[in-house]
C-alpha cells in the first residue's frame, strides 16, 4: 500500500517561531489533507489540498502531486498551536478505491 | 450542524463484554467511515460505508462489525472485546468516496480491562 511519511516526528518551538512540516508520499494521490490533533483529542481539519498552494491565516499549505510532497507552514506560532499534525492521502487507483491513510504525525509543542 | 457526533466519548469494557459505538452526521454524506487510533501512530481504517447500503473491511477488521443503518448514521460493534481493542475511535463522513474532504467525530475513548 501507500506510504505516508511525515518529518518531523517532533518539534519544539518558541512562541512567534516559524515551522514547516513535511508530508512524504510513495504513489500517486488524488485526495490529500491535513488535520491538526488538539490536546483534547479533536481532529480538525486544516487543509484539503490534493494539488496547488492554500493559505488560511498563519497558516498555509503546498502539495506538489508530482513530487509526492506536501508542506504546511506555520508562521508566528502560539501555543494554541500545539498538538500533533496529520498528513492523510487518498490513492489514485483510477476510481476503484479512496480511503485515506494516515501519517504518524508530527507533533508540535509551542512553548511561551 | 452538529457535523460528526459520536456516543459515547468514553467506555470501559471488562474482556468479554459486547458494546456499539454510534456515529450520526448531518451533512448529508454518502460515505462514512471507522478509524481506531493507538499511541505514537496515525488513524488506521476499520471498515467503511461508501454508500447507504455498503459496508467493506479496511486496514484492521478483526474482531469488530459495523452497520449502517441509513444514511445518517453508522455504527460499529465489538463483539467480544478485547485488551488489545483499547484504542481512541474515530467516525468520519465525507460527501463521497473519493476526492473529498472527510470530516471527523470528537472520537471514542475506549479501555478494556
């Protein structure tokens, strides 16, 4: 099956820091997101972003399908931030399957 | 909208013991979905509804079963429960089965002693 690697495992950041966190893929992909885990537990999404750049306030995000990479930029880092960030991607086997599989994270520890 | 709400958010289960977790979305998804997430790794796929109707084996089935009883919700059983089911569990929706954007439940925290 598909990989999906995620760099780095870990990070630790001063508050107003930037970060960018990698998203390794072994095949092609027609479906791609990210998702930020809070301390609670909750998966909130970030970004669908199968192709193409997207930018959503501090934070902004780039999939380079025919690379097999997609990048998420945090820019100005809060605490709030903290949390493990999840790479997930969908196989493109042409229409027989789409489900998406998951990286092991990367988690993140904004300190003040 | 409530979006993806799952029930319960915590059980514990001695071995042995059945239970069902449920899932319900209103945003009129076609497709549903079950993850379970361990420590240090990613969400890992269950089973899956692509549409009302359907239901198929992902990643991990063993030792579980799921129904979806109509569109909105999507359930998942464990029949016998085992120590090695104590895991975090995930329902997902998404509006189909591919190219689009899944959206996740509050998750389930199961222990089974």
């Amino acid at each position: 099956g598909i990989q999906v690697e995620q760099s780095p495992p870990d990070l630790i950041l001063q508050e107003g820091a930037n970060s960018t966190l990698r998203c390794n893929f072994s095949d092609s992909v027609n479906n791609l997101q990210w998702f930020h885990q809070n301390p609670w537990g909750q998966l909130i999404n970030l970004f669908y972003i199968p192709s193409g750049t997207k930018q959503n306030g501090r934070l902004s995000a780039t999939t380079v399908a025919t690379e097999r990479y997609s990048l998420l930029y945090i820019s100005s880092s809060q605490t709030t931030d903290s949390g493990v960030y999840f790479c997930a991607v969908e196989r493109d086997y042409g229409g027989s399957q789409g489900n998406l599989i998951f990286g092991k994270g990367t988690k993140l520890s904004v300190k003040p | 909208n409530a979006g993806v709400t799952q029930t319960p958010k915590f059980q514990v289960l001695k071995t042995g013991q059945s239970m069902t977790l449920q899932c319900a979305q209103d945003m009129n998804h076609n497709s549903m979905y079950w993850y379970r997430q361990d420590p240090g790794m990613g969400l890992r796929l269950i089973y899956y509804s692509a549409s009302e109707g359907t239901t198929d084996k992902g990643e991990v089935p063993n030792g579980y079963n799921v129904s979806r009883l109509n569109k909105r919700e999507f359930s998942l059983r464990l029949e016998s429960a085992a120590p090695s089911q104590t895991s975090v569990y995930f329902c997902a929706s998404s509006p189909t089965r591919m190219n689009t954007e899944a959206f996740f439940g509050q998750g389930t925290r199961l222990t089974v002693v």
